[in-house]
C-alpha cells in the first residue's frame, strides 16, 4: 500500500514551498529526492517514470514541487529566483533529514532542479549520495562546480 503525505513549508519572502513524500507501510532504508525542473515536473513521463522505478526498488520518495513561475516570482532576475531556489530547497531537506532514518540517498534533478540539487550536496548525510543529472544548465557555475567537486 502506498501512503503519499504532503508538506508545506514557508520559504524566502512568504512563497510557500509544498513537498510530498511517498512511502509504502514497510520502513524502508532508502530515500530518492526528486528536483523538478521549471515546467517539467514530477508528472511529465521522465521524472514520473523515476519515481515508479524507484518504488519498485524499495526506494521513498520526496518531491519537492517548487513553482518558480508563478506570479510571486514574476519580474525577477534569474539569479534571484536561484537563490530562493537554493534557500527553499534547504527548508525542505531540513524538515525531510530531519525525521528521516534513511542510510541511502539518491539524488534526481531535472534543468533548474540541478541548482537546487547542487546546492545541498554538502550536507553530511549526503556525502554518499548517488546523484543524476539532468541538466544542459552545465555553465551555471552552482551546477559547475557541484559537479566538478562531487566526489559521488
């Protein structure tokens, strides 16, 4: 039986950051974070299929659903919208490691979920995690360096 529980958090300037994580009723030992891209989110047939492989290999699954396009956004610099990316996606992955038990993490970004995904691959827990990539966003220096100095 699957069990999916949604969150929100309140993140920079008020915006509203929602997460959702999928589990079945056993305890699993295994987490997938999921960062979605800008208009490619975790329903389109790429990150949607991640997911179903991920409950069939035993995995939990978070989403975090970030909606940078909306009108709370609009008329802001690129570089703006990336550092409340960054700061939002912090929020959730300090809720979500926090009542976490996992021992395996693994790591899915789409396009500009890589910059958020860039942006907590430091953590401790998250020093073995397994991460993918899927970006064309490699001259952002975030995404750059993330990945240069990933030692995963």
């Amino acid at each position: 039986m699957i069990e999916i529980k949604n969150y929100q958090l309140k993140g920079l300037e008020g915006y509203i950051v929602p997460y959702c994580l999928i589990r079945t009723n056993e305890k699993r030992k295994k987490l997938m974070i999921l960062f979605p891209g800008a208009g490619y989110g975790a329903d389109k047939p790429l990150l949607y299929y991640s997911t179903m492989l991920y409950l069939e290999n035993h995995f939990d699954v978070v989403h975090v659903n970030y909606d940078y396009g909306q009108n709370h956004f609009k008329g802001k610099k690129a570089e703006e919208i990336y550092i409340a990316l960054q700061h939002d996606v912090k929020l959730v992955m300090e809720d979500v490691l926090g009542k976490s038990h996992y021992q395996e993490y693994h790591l899915v970004g789409k396009s500009i979920g890589t910059i958020a995904m860039a942006s907590i691959t430091e953590r401790e827990e998250l020093q073995q995690a397994k991460l993918i990539w899927l970006t064309k966003l490699l001259k952002n220096p975030l995404v750059y360096h993330a990945l240069r100095n990933c030692s995963q």
